[in-house]
C-alpha cells in the first residue's frame, strides 16, 4: 500500500546486501523458436518455485538481445516491423536464439554442481536447446554475467540505439509464471506491435512466483508520426491486456489513470479504499496527486 503510492513520504531506506558466494555459474541457453517460449516457462517455474535457480531467471527475445551487438538500419531500412528472413540472418549472424534464456546458480561449488543437472535436464529438453557458459566478445553475454553477480552497469542501453532517436515506452503486464500466458501474451502483443508498425522487442522473467513481461516501444522522438504510434498502441495493449486478464505493474505518468480504471474488480473495492486513505492521510491532495491513479478528493471529479 506504501512502497509505491502516494499516501506518505519514504525517510528511510534498507537494503539487503548479498554476501558473496563461494561459487558462481552463470549459463545462457538459447532456443530456435518464437512457440518455445510456453515450454521455457512451464520448466522454469518449477526451478524458481524450488529454488533451483534463485535469480530472476530471464528470457531475452532475439532484438532486446542483438541491440548490444547491431541496429536495426545495419540490416533492414524498410518501414514496419523486420520480415522473418531478416530475423533468421539476424540469429545466425550473433548466434543468437528467437528466445535467449539467463539465469545463475550461486553457493559452494557441489551444490551449484548438483543443481546444474536438474536445471540441464529440465532446460535442455526443449528441441534445439543450446547452453552456453562464454561467449567471447558479446557484450550482451558479458553485461548479463556482470548483473547477475550484482554489478549493476549501463550496457543494456545500447538498445536505445536499435532505431536510434531515444524514445521508448515500457509496457509491463505481470501474471503467475506459466508458459501457456507467456505465449498469450506474446501472441497478443506481438501482433498489436506489429499492427502499428513496431517490432517486439522484449523480455519475460520469473522472481518467484511472479511473471513480469516487459515490452520496449522503440521509437524516434522526433519523429511525429512515429510518436502517436506507439502512444496509440500503448493505450490499447493496457485495454486488451486487462480485458485477457493482465495488470500492468508499472507506467508512464501519462497512463496512470486509464490503467488504475482497469484495476475494477469488486465494483472498484481496490480504489475505495485507495480514496479513504488519502483522504485521511493526505486530505489536502499535497503529496503526489494523480500518482497511480489515486487522487484527493477536490481533485478527484476531474481526474
């Protein structure tokens, strides 16, 4: 109710410190096909329920991926999202995967050992499957080795320069780690990209038993057209996916408001009590009005 609203005012701050562990294996493996995606997460969630890999374990799609690497004018200057020749060239090019999965297994080295063969068996079974624990000069494999060891670094904005321009939108739906919504929300989202002229670019982790999708809307802020594009298909994915039974976690302040309305169920319960709160803890609206959809109450009949 506190950590991300606007009914107070942080003053003070902890932050758990992971010691470091006695070993380390970071591993990446790599899947041929966009269907995979419902098998990776159906295995996945088994390994992060137990614990087998406890970081966010992460699947990259192809573009998130070779931003680090290439642009997209480097293979294609038509407009529209990339034709699946372009794609496949793009994949053999980098050795990449349509889906190109990280995680990390950490603790005494017989351990990571012991675990490395049930995550193996169980993510090496999908067809095409393909592991690997170097890979010499990409600076997407080294950003990842890096982050995943608590290093936080910068590497991961070269996708800024995929279309080039600076502009982006995050959409972010969060749901149960299943395979089968993971697919259905790709499906789903990667068609309404494309309708508008995008490409998808994206990425799926798990924490624990959470699912958190994270779609980039690249484009060009000084391109006007371009610009209503992807503000017109952000509305609308934060409809759709809400209507198929996704809640976006996270937003553009723009967007706030129309995504707290899709948050409705038990005729608006969530926001009654999100109302009588800042009512009685901020009465006079000072503290971030409009901040995740939650007004004061002179505010409110405008909202």
């Amino acid at each position: 109710m506190f950590t991300q609203s606007n009914f107070g005012v942080v003053t003070k701050m902890g932050i758990w410190l992971m010691p470091e562990p006695p070993g380390y294996k970071p591993f990446m493996i790599t899947y041929q096909k966009e269907e995979d995606l419902e098998a990776i997460f159906e295995v996945t969630r088994a390994l992060k329920v137990n614990q087998i890999i406890p970081n966010a374990a992460v699947a990259v799609d192809l573009l998130w991926e070779a931003s680090a690497k290439t642009t997209r004018r480097h293979y294609y200057d038509g407009k529209g999202p990339l034709p699946p020749s372009i794609r496949a060239k793009i994949a053999a090019d980098h050795d990449l995967g349509m889906w190109n999965y990280y995680g990390a297994l950490y603790g005494p080295p017989p351990v990571i050992e012991n675990n490395w063969k049930v995550v193996e068996d169980a993510l090496m079974s999908i067809p095409g499957a393909k592991v690997h624990f170097d890979r010499k000069n990409d600076p997407a494999w080294d950003y990842r080795v890096r982050l995943m060891r608590g290093e936080p670094n910068m590497t991961e904005f070269s996708i800024m320069n995929w279309i080039g321009g600076g502009g982006h939108i995050n959409f972010s739906p969060i749901s149960a780690p299943s395979g089968s919504e993971a697919l259905a929300q790709y499906k789903l989202i990667k068609q309404r990209c494309n309708d508008h002229g995008f490409d998808y670019i994206g990425e799926f982790l798990v924490g624990w038993r959470d699912m958190h999708h994270i779609l980039m809307i690249m484009y060009d802020r000084a391109d006007e057209t371009m610009r209503k594009s992807a503000y017109d298909l952000f509305g609308l994915l934060v409809d759709e996916a809400a209507e198929a039974g996704f809640g976006e976690y996270r937003t553009h302040l723009a967007f706030m408001d129309q995504i707290a309305r899709t948050y409705k169920h038990n005729d608006g319960a969530l926001w009654d009590l999100h109302h009588r709160l800042k009512d009685v803890l901020d009465p006079n609206g000072i503290l971030s009005p409009g901040k995740q959809g939650i007004w004061p109450k002179a505010m409110r009949t405008t909202a």
